[in-house]
C-alpha cells in the first residue's frame, strides 16, 4: 500500500510534468523544421541519436514496445527522411538504424530551442524557487533511477 503522502506527491508531479511537456510542445511545435512527428516517433529518435547502429529488436527492448511496432516506427521515419537503415555487416538478414543529417538538426533544434524557453521561465521565478527547483534534480534522477529498478524487477516476474 503506497503511503498517502507519497500519492498526492507522485499526483502532483505528473500533473505538473505533463502540463509542462504540453506547454513546450504547443510553444515549440509551430517552429520546428520538418515534418509533424509523433511522440513514439521522437523516442526512437533519441534511441537511436543515444546508440547509433542499434537495430530495431534492441530498439524495441529500449522503448519497451512490440518489435512490429518499432518496425512501423522505422517505416515511417524512413519515408519522413528522419532514419536510415543499415545492412548489419555481420548478419545479412538484420538492420542498423542511424539518423539523417535532418534528423540530427531537428533534435539539436527541439533541445536547444526547448531549453530556451524552460530558461526563460525559470528566469522569471523568485531565487528561492530556483535553487528549489536545482536542489530537487537529485532527487528527481533518484526517482527516475528507483522506478527503472521497479520496472526491471516487474519485467524479470512477468
């Protein structure tokens, strides 16, 4: 049974970061090059800028999606001119995925204009709540890092 305070917190913090994410998203959208991409298409992206080379069943495992799921990914990406497939070197019959030159400038785009403009609003809040929000980084990693390690062991079980 999860305690109640940690609940409200865990409630809060979600609704707080996807309302960020949103708020990123509706400002950053309209100017970024290229085509409209999907949120499952922009994680294999950064799969992918993360493991130049990887191949779409160790992609599949890394976004914890079905392997024809990625390969649907990958399609459209190929078509979008985002990704190119490979021929594995060492096994004929697989494929190694790495990014265009658009799709790098796009990533390297979204990053920085994204920073930007969360800078830009922290700029704007008291000191106080912007040493808040850099002393709660360690824990924040420490949560990501506790709920990975939860995963790992459910997906061990099922």
């Amino acid at each position: 049974m999860t305690d109640p305070e940690s609940a409200a917190i865990a409630e809060e913090l979600m609704a707080t970061t996807r309302a960020l994410r949103r708020v990123v998203r509706r400002q950053l959208r309209p100017q970024t090059p290229g085509p409209a991409l999907r949120g499952a298409q922009l994680e294999l992206l950064r799969v992918v800028q993360g493991e130049p080379g990887i191949g779409v069943a160790a992609a599949a495992r890394a976004l914890h999606l079905a392997g024809n799921s990625v390969s649907t990914l990958v399609n459209q990406l190929v078509d979008h001119g985002m990704l190119v497939r490979e021929t594995d070197p060492d096994d004929r019959r697989a494929i190694r995925l790495r990014l265009t030159e658009a799709a790098s400038q796009r990533l390297e785009f979204w990053r920085q204009a994204r920073d930007e403009f969360v800078a830009t609003g922290i700029d704007e809040l008291a000191d106080g709540q912007r040493r808040a929000l850099a002393q709660a980084m360690p824990a924040m990693w420490a949560l990501l890092a506790s709920l990975e390690k939860v995963e790992a062991e459910r997906a061990v079980v099922e």
